[in-house]
C-alpha cells in the first residue's frame, strides 16, 4: 500500500513493485493518482482496508500483466530521451548530446 503524506511524483517504489508484479494499493496524491490510474492499481479503503490488503495480495501474477505493460515503456531509454528534449528547450543553444548528459555512451 502505498499512502505517502506529501505529495510527490511517481514513487520510485510503487513503480518497482508494479514493475514486478506485486498487486498495489495506491492513494492518489500527487504523481501517484497519475500511476495508479496508468496501471489500474485501486485506491485503499481505509474503512476496510484488511479485507481489501487480503483481496489485493490473492491477485494472480497474471493479473498484473496489463500494469506491468502499461509502465514497462517509461524505461531508461523513454526518459533519457524525454530529458533531453527538456533540457533542450530550456537551453536551445547548447547542443545536447542524451549519451554523454547522461552517462549513456562511454
């Protein structure tokens, strides 16, 4: 269950642990409401929260597929790519290179 008290982007470990297969809850805060509906990951019900932990952790592993491939495009390569063209607006007359920025082609 993943219910932090400030509001973040994605969370580095609820994206892992859709990544690999474990059935999540997700309060939508911030970036995660952005992850938990990217993924179908339900919201927690604080009211029923056991019974709810106790569904959520019979999930199959072949449930979680369609998470998992809703997430796995957002990979190294998808931000590097996405970085750079941030950093590349921000700065138009530097030329950036994504491999050398960041640590990608030695």
């Amino acid at each position: 269950m993943f219910a932090p008290e400030i509001a973040e982007g994605w969370s580095r470990c609820a994206a892992e642990a859709i990544l690999v297969g474990l059935p999540c809850l997700i309060q939508p805060i911030a970036g995660l409401g952005d992850l938990a509906r990217l993924t179908g990951q339900p919201i927690p019900d604080l009211h029923c929260l056991l019974p709810q932990l106790h569904e959520r952790a019979a999930v199959p592993p072949a449930d979680m597929k369609p998470a998992y491939d809703a997430l796995a495009p957002y990979d190294l390569h998808y931000f590097r790519h996405a970085w750079s063209a941030v950093l590349a607006e921000a700065w138009p007359a530097k030329i950036i290179n994504p491999r050398s920025t960041f640590g990608g082609g030695r």
